[in-house]
C-alpha cells in the first residue's frame, strides 16, 4: 500500500473494508484482510488464518470440534457486523484405516497386540536399544526403509506372528479404509483447538463482537465438552464492578506507598491528582483518532500515568527539601522545583 505522504488517503481499516466488501461479490472467494501493527498482542502481528482477531473451539473430541466448527463459522458469517470469517484448519488430509476382522483374527490366533505391534515396528520407529559413547549416547530405531513406505501398499507388506510362532500376512486380518482426517491437530493447554479468525465492520469495537460470537455459541447449543477461547480481548472481560475494584485498590496501594515515602499524608494526595487529567487526554485523544481501547492502548495509557507520576515525583522531591531545608514557603519551593527541574523532566519523558 502507497504511504499516506504519497497521495493515499484512506487509512488502512478503510482499505481494508473496501476490498472485503468488494470480495463479498464472490462466494466462493475466501479473502481475508488485516493490518498488522508494529507491536502486535498476540505475537505475530494477526492471527495464523490471516485475519485480525482469532477465536477457538477447544475439548478432548476432535470428532465434535469438527462437526461443530463448520455451524459456528456458518453461523458467524450470517452476521453483518464481522467480516472475513474463516479458518485455516484443514480436514482433507489422507488417511488409511486398517480394519480388523476380529473372527478370523482369533480362529488363526493373532491378537490386536499383535497386529498393533507389528505396525509400529514397521512405521513408528521403534527404539530398541541405545548405544552409549563418552560424550553421548544414541538410540537404536527399527523402522521400514522409506522406500518401502511411500504408498498405502506398504501395509499389506506387513507379516503378524500368531500364538504358534507363525508369520501371517495382514492381509488375512485386516483390510484398508481409506479416509480423510486433519494434516495437523493443534493443542493448546492440553486442549484440541481450531481456531476461527475474522475482521469487525466499521463502526464495530471488539467488545461488541466477543459479545456477539459468545450470543451466537449460546444459541447453537454445543455441547458440554467444547469451550470457547479467543485472544487476549476475548479472554479478559471484566465487569465494571471488578474494574472499580482493581482501579480503587490499585490508587490506595500507590498511595500507601508515597505517603510511607514522604511521611505525610497530603504529598500523595498531591501526585495522584494529576492522573484524572492525564487519563482523560489519553482517553479523548484515542477518540480523536478512532483508536480502540486495545491491549496496546492499555499498555500506552499505563506507560503515560507513569510518566506523569515521575513527572510529579521529581518535583515534589525537590520542592520539600527546599521547603524543608531552605526554609522556603509552599509556593516559592513549588515555583523553583517547576524551573531547576523543567529540564529534567523534558529529558526524560
């Protein structure tokens, strides 16, 4: 995309809402858009589907996730407010089910431990022994030449012995099924999880649209073993009493601190005033640009009330030595800790 200083003047969201409305002329188009920040949340700048935010199905039935999955994406799509839903897990992978005839297994005697033993012999590289060295030691594998092992015909290659000792060609217990499962199954906190990934409309901020995929899952009525789990936004929803809470005990600790540090209990007073006003310019100038209250953001406005509190440390410090040790009164002190510490203060802000 051009530079904003080269004659582009949309800004990306537009862009990218444009483009996607264009793709939506094209059903069997899955276009998917974002715009990746300089200092992404999640760690790689946009989730892996490529689009801007991410939720997950996750449990211990891969079955379920992947008859579900499908409903929920199908169902989100139907929203106008969210664009771009989609996934990137693909359940095409090739797979041959070896299925076993369990009579005629047991009238030649070859049990399933059998049969599964010879299998992995052949493909799951078997560790039989180690080798010991000074420096090292290494692990003895027995496995198939890969050669052997490129086509689903290996299998029928496999012998099974039975209780007498004998040799018997799979093919005698077992036949192959091909089938389709998942190239990769992804784990996250010992759960299965499929992702799902999408972008919100214009107009529409991530709290609007945790709500709606968390109404949307309600109403589909999933089943207990499936839960849902997103991004950092997703997951931390707070309700504004626990938000009250943790900003009112947050205040008080840093004012226990300050007033241990400066042995008074109105200098601590002093310094948090300046907060209210620093909070308010960051919230008004995040709505001056259209910026929403994101992870970034929220590490952005920590970032200034800390900068505001040094700010108001470093001549607080200065104004009570000169008022306590040069007898200066209140104001005279407060006015030369606002010109001897000017310079300090725009150096390191």
């Amino acid at each position: 995309m051009k530079e904003r200083d080269e004659g582009r003047r949309d800004t990306t969201a537009q862009v990218v809402a444009r483009l996607s409305a264009k793709a939506d002329r094209y059903p069997d188009l899955d276009l998917r858009l974002r715009a990746i920040q300089d200092l992404p949340s999640d760690g790689g700048g946009g989730t892996s589907q490529g689009a801007q935010y991410r939720v997950s199905l996750q449990g211990n039935d891969l079955a379920q996730l992947q008859e579900w999955l499908p409903k929920l994406q199908a169902a989100l799509k139907k929203n106008p407010r969210l664009r771009d839903v989609g996934t990137d897990v693909d359940t095409s992978g090739l797979r041959q089910n070896i299925v076993i005839d369990r009579a005629k297994a047991a009238r030649l005697g070859i049990s399933v431990g059998a049969i599964d033993g010879a299998l992995y012999g052949a493909f799951g590289q078997r560790s039989i022994s180690t080798i010991y060295s000074d420096l090292n030691q290494y692990s003895v594998v027995v496995n198939a030449l890969p050669s052997q092992t490129a086509t689903p015909k290996a299998l029928d290659q496999v012998f099974v012995p039975n209780r007498a000792g004998l040799m018997v060609p799979i093919t005698s217990v077992a036949t192959q099924v091909p089938g389709l499962a998942p190239p990769q199954i992804v784990h996250e906190n010992q759960y299965t999880t499929m992702d799902l990934s999408y972008n919100l409309a214009p107009g529409v901020s991530t709290g609007e649209a945790d709500l709606i995929i968390k109404s949307t899952v309600e109403g589909l009525r999933m089943p207990d073993g499936i839960r849902l789990s997103g991004d950092d936004s997703f997951n931390v929803q707070l309700s504004p009493n626990s938000m009250g809470v943790l900003l009112l005990a947050a205040v008080l600790t840093v004012y226990i601190v300050l007033g241990m540090l400066y042995e008074s209990l109105i200098h601590p007073v002093t310094i948090l005033s300046t907060l209210p006003a620093a909070g308010v310019g960051a919230l008004l100038a995040l709505f001056l640009t259209n910026t929403e209250l994101s992870v970034i953001s929220m590490i952005a406005l920590v970032l200034l009330i800390g900068i505001v509190k040094k700010n108001a440390i470093m001549m607080i410090d200065f104004a009570l030595v000169a008022q306590r040790v040069h007898g200066m009164d209140a104001r005279a002190a407060a006015r030369e800790a606002s010109i001897v510490r000017f310079r300090p203060i725009m150096m390191t802000t």
